[in-house]
C-alpha cells in the first residue's frame, strides 16, 4: 500500500500537496486540508494565495508538476483512468495536446472531429420512478436542470439533481 507523501506546491508559500491528490495550507500552528472545488468540466481545484495573488489551481496539474516526472516537457495532464476527479500520481501523465485528444477520441469523450458526443441521458424521478430522456445533458436544461449538475450526476460525482437522478443511456 502507498503512503502519503506532501510536497511544497511551487510558487506558493504555506501550501502543500499530496500523491493522493490532496492539499493544505501550512499556515495556522496545525495543517490543514483545503476543500477542493469542482469546475464545471469535472476537475477539481483548490484556492490559493500568495500574499494578496489570489488563484484558482487545478489539482491535477498541482499533483503532476510535484510527483509526475516530465523528461520530455510535455504540456498537458491526462488522468489515465478518464476520471477526472482521480487525482492521485499514479493516475496522472504528462502527454502532447495531440496525444490528449486521441485519448479522449479514444475513451469516447470526443468525436473525430474534436466536439464532443453528444451522449444520450436518462433522468429518473426519485419519488414516482417515472423516466425523462434526453439527447444530452445540455438538453436537459429546457427542463430547468443545471447541465453541471446532471453532468456530475451522470459521472457519478453527485447522487441526485432537483428530485432526479441521471445517468446516461
């Protein structure tokens, strides 16, 4: 089993992240993990400061950049197992743009052409079981949903949505 190892995040002062994926600021007499934040597209992000410098930084790139070695100055992250709140070292490598979107054309997230599929859904009313179905998660907005909310509901990220839950087709 690994253990937990914590290293300095570059260019920040009093903040640390983990292999696992984690991070905390050093900033009180006791360490503290920072919750971490989901972007609309499913990554997760943490809010750091340096002195009054204020950003958001994607957890994936912070873990890369101090565990996942680069020989070759590759500009990108790819989560291996397409899961992009998996933000552990060994789930993490350094790749080309162009490697980046053969994988995603790969694992489905992206046609061909470089668009995304639309991805048929299924929004199932948790009361009366009755069944809703959508040409994609944008469709479900007409119905008042939060496309970000179906969409994590649909990668497993929440379990329901305004009453629903939703998975795809």
């Amino acid at each position: 089993m690994m253990t937990e190892e914590w290293r300095t995040i570059e260019g920040y002062t009093g903040y640390e992240v983990s292999n696992f994926g984690r991070v905390r600021s050093l900033k009180r007499a006791e360490p503290k993990l920072l919750k971490l934040n989901c972007r609309k597209g499913g990554y997760l992000y943490a809010h750091l400061s340096n002195g009054p410098h204020k950003k958001n930084e994607l957890v994936h790139r912070l873990v890369a950049v101090a565990f996942v070695e680069n020989k070759s100055g590759k500009p990108c992250v790819n989560h291996i197992n397409n899961i992009r709140s998996d933000n552990r070292a060994e789930n993490l490598e350094w790749v080309t743009h162009k490697e980046n979107s053969e994988w995603m054309v790969k694992c489905g997230r992206q046609s061909h052409l470089g668009y995304p599929y639309p991805r048929p859904v299924i929004a199932t009313n948790i009361k009366s079981g009755e069944e809703k179905r959508y040409r994609s998660t944008n469709a479900t907005r007409k119905d008042g949903f939060n496309q970000s909310n179906v969409w994590q509901c649909c990668e497993g990220m929440k379990k329901a949505h305004l009453g629903y839950t939703f998975h795809y087709a």
